[in-house]
C-alpha cells in the first residue's frame, strides 16, 4: 500500500501541464534520435542536455524530459532497423534479423507498430519492475559503508565493458582515463590544486556535462567531417509502410513472446554491464530455441521481432534500478543521466527515496506516461518518423554542433567551457576510432571523487590499515562479483560477440 501511495504522489508530480508536455516532447525527439541510425539513446540524451538546462527547468521536469528521450530513442532504434537493415543502435541489432524481412515483404508497416507494442509492454514490465525493486535494494545499500562503496565503485567500472565490450584492456584504460580526469581540480581534503596547471577555470574540476555533451555529441560531428556519408536512405524510398496496425491474431501469437522477453530483457538491464544489447541477444536466442519449431525465425517471422524489442526495452528500464537505488549506472545511458543528477545537485542512492521522493516518485510516474505516449506516437505517426530516415546527415550535424555550442554556452556563460567541449570532442572522436569505449570515461568522470573520498574515509577509519577494504563479507562479495565480471568477458564475451554477428549475417542472408 505504501508503494502504491508514494506512485499515486508522483502522479501527482508528474501530471501538470508543463510535465506533460515536457514528456510529449521528449518522446517525439527521442524517437527521431533513435532512428537515426548511429546515434543511439546515449547520444540522444547526451546532445539533448544542453536543451534541458538552458530551458530552466528544475529537476524534476528535466529528469522527464530526458527519460522520455531515452525511452523514445529505445523505440525509435526499430525503424531503420526494419526499414533499412540498419541497426538504429547496437540493441537493435537483432530487431533487423525478422524486422527487414517483414519490411520487403510488404509488411513495414506491420513489423513497425507490432515492435512499438512489443517496446510498450517490455517498458511496462520494467517500470513496475523498478517499483517493486528499487526500494528492497535500498534497504541493502543502507548496510554500504565507506569500504563496500569502494568496492560498489570497483565493480561497476569492472562490469560496465560487459560481453559486448571488444576489448577490456581498452575498457580498463578508458576507466583510468575518466578517473585520472576526475583528480582535475582543488583536493577537497587538503586545498591543494591538482593538474591544473595554473589555469583558475580548472579549480573546480571538469564539468561533467561538457565532457559528456563533447565526447557523445561533437565526436559524432567530427566522425561525419572524416566520413561525409549522407545517403543510406536509399532503399527507404523503395519499401512501402502498408498497413499500419498488425492483425489481432499477429498479436495473439507474439503476446507469449512478449511477456517471456520482457522478464529476461529487465533482469539483463538490472545486472551491472550486461544492457539492453544483452537483453536483446538473449531474447531472441531463447525465443527462437523454444517458439521457431518451423524454422521461420530470419525469415520475417513476426515474434522474432517482438522477442528483440521487448528485452531491449526492459532492460533499458532494469538499468533505471542500479542508478536510483545505489548510485551506479547499469549502461551507458544511465551514466549519462546520472551526470544530470548530479548536476542538478540530486545524490542517487539509498537516500534519494527519503530525501528527494517528489523526484524519484515524480520520475517513475513520467515513465508510465511517457510510454503510454510513446505507444501513441509511434503507430498513427510511423510515415512521419520514416521520413526523418530520408534527413541527410549534412543537415543534422551541424544542427547537433550547434545545439551543443549554444547550450553548453548558455548553462556556463564560460568560452573555456566551450573550448574543452571542443577538446572532448577531438578526444571522442580519437578514441572512436581506436574502438576505446566512451562510457567508462563519463564513469570515472562522474564518480571518481566519490571514489577517492570513500578510500580516504575507510583507510583514516582504520588508522590506515588497507585490509579494511576487505574486511566484511559484504565488501568480499562486491569484490568477487566485480573479478568474475571483468574476467568473464574475456572467457565467454568473444563467443558470445561472435555469435551474435554470425546470427545476423547467416539469417541476414537468409533473408535476402
């Protein structure tokens, strides 16, 4: 009953007129983001924060419009899936396996609204799923002292790499890298300037949102400049939508599906490094083992296309729940909403549901919200986010850089912050190159004082004694979990990573 009460005050927080349109409007724009391939739900939020600031919103508000950003470009990834072959996102990727072949059959118009109800119900799933365990988890992180936060901190940036991780050398070093970033500033402990050089704009260390808005935003505008690609819309023009609601019976037949994919794709997203990516693989591999007698999977059977979209949204809402209850984020858009958070002065963890429940209570609501709209949106509205496919990326890069100049400018009124989003930006856009994961980097950024503050506690309790970091069983487990998820990778990530482009080039071919 408590639960049900503290939802019933968020609705209540949620349900004004500005809220609402904030989420409408975050919906729409995360859907276009989504669907432009290569940008993903990571860059979508990334490129949207400066928006959200410069609005003068307050917490809650900004917190909707950029949850229903991320759920929106959760959605949106299906549509060059199925249109194009095009994975939106790399959760998306297995959408295209049945998703593409529906769309040369005729059917687009179908496979794109039957994924938007398999997305809602995934969401759903994950958004209750939140209720029901966020604040059981917040009862455990109470038992977290300085150590166990320690060692909290170890196994997400040990976990973030996760199986679709190419390399975890190159996760370790991007981790470093954000961490060695993060001692920018004045020690807060003993007043002494570090790493910065002389320079007065650097005492207060590196803004979080201009690392972020740089190395997500401006890195993909200077990918265009090496790349100048602008036209893989062609075949858009070729397909038709057709029909844009799926039969009853289609949905009769994929609700098993849904219902069973949702379960596996929130579990995927609550776990530390594993995400929507993982949901989705292991959605349609389980699907297909148990529901494809015929062999029709690859071929454009409708459930192979529910199977992927509904894990993938119920992770992504599963990666919600580290993030609120303990501070840590579950993916790479979680870490991008958690430098929010914290910009707006907010704490994520045990005592965010005591402190600031308007917020977090007010946030779950706009959830429910933002995916009834975005079920709303995205069937009657499907010809129109085709046509955002048919956008050339000569015109929307320089519209991302100068959302991201203006923005950031009108949050800091500060052109030192425009020159290091500029240096972010460069730095991304090296490191995409070299495939060095982006997200460790905001990880270590954004939690490395907390880090270090906590190391300083646990060893000064302690009269400097380091075994204190394993000295409870608690702090034990986080640091077991934590070795087992970084070597994991290494012994079964490859597999895994290799099986999952062997599936879509096979069934890829298959199709064609």
């Amino acid at each position: 009953m408590e639960l049900l009460a503290n939802l019933g005050d968020g609705f209540a927080v949620a349900l004004t007129l500005q809220n609402l349109g904030l989420a409408l409007l975050g919906c729409f724009l995360g859907t276009i983001m989504g669907a432009l391939p290569g940008l993903g739900p990571s860059n979508g939020v990334a490129i949207l924060i400066p928006l959200a600031f410069t609005m003068g919103l307050g917490p809650t508000p900004s917190l909707i419009l950029l949850t229903s950003v991320y759920y929106g470009a959760m959605y949106g990834g299906r549509i060059s899936s199925i249109l194009l072959g095009i994975p939106g996102d790399e959760p998306a990727m297995m959408t295209v396996l049945d998703g593409h072949p529906m769309a040369k059959k005729g059917m687009a118009g179908e496979a794109l609204s039957l994924s938007g109800i398999a997305s809602f119900v995934g969401a759903f799933f994950a958004t209750w799923g939140l209720i029901l365990l966020a604040p059981q988890l917040v009862k455990i992180a109470l038992l977290f002292g300085p150590a166990e936060y320690f060692a909290l901190f170890a196994l997400a940036f040990a976990t973030l790499g996760g199986v679709s991780s190419t390399n975890q050398a190159k996760s370790a070093f991007a981790a470093m890298l954000g961490l060695g970033l993060a001692t920018i500033g004045v020690d807060t402990q003993t007043g002494v300037p570090r790493f910065t050089f002389g320079e007065v704009h650097l005492y207060d260390g590196l803004d979080f949102l201009v690392a972020i808005v740089g190395l997500f935003a401006l890195s993909e505008v200077f990918i265009f400049l090496e790349h100048r690609h602008g036209d893989a819309d062609a075949d858009s023009k070729k397909l038709t939508v057709g029909r844009l609601t799926p039969p009853m019976s289609m949905i009769k037949a994929c609700t098993p599906t849904m219902l069973r994919t949702s379960v596996l794709g929130f579990i995927a997203g609550v776990l530390p490094g594993a995400g929507a990516s993982l949901g989705s693989f292991i959605s349609y591999s389980m699907e297909k083992k148990l529901v494809d007698k015929k062999g029709t999977f690859g071929t454009g059977d409708p459930r192979g296309v529910a199977a992927p979209e509904a894990g993938n949204n119920a992770a992504a809402g599963g990666a919600l729940v580290p993030m609120l209850a303990l501070g840590v984020p579950g993916s790479g858009t979680t870490a991008v909403l958690l430098a929010v958070l914290l910009s707006l002065n907010i704490t994520p963890g045990p005592l965010l549901f005591t402190q600031n429940p308007d917020v977090v209570w007010g946030l779950i609501a706009a959830l429910f919200i933002a995916n009834i709209m975005l079920l709303l949106l995205n069937i009657p509205m499907v010809g129109l986010f085709t046509r955002v496919l048919m956008v050339p990326p000569r015109i929307l890069m320089p519209i991302v850089a100068m959302v991201s100049f203006v923005g950031i400018y009108g949050i800091s009124g500060s052109t030192f912050d425009l020159l290091v989003m500029i240096g972010f930006g460069v730095m991304g856009w090296v490191l995409r190159k070299l495939d060095v994961p982006l997200v460790p980097i905001i990880l270590g950024t954004l939690l490395g004082n907390t880090m270090e503050n906590n190391l300083r506690r646990a060893i000064t309790i302690d009269n400097g004694d380091w075994f204190t970091l394993v000295d409870s069983p608690l702090s034990i487990t986080l640091w077991a979990i934590a070795i087992i998820g970084f070597i994991m990778p290494l012994i079964v990530g490859r597999a895994l990573r290799s099986r999952m482009h062997r599936k879509g080039e096979d069934e890829g071919s298959i199709s064609d």
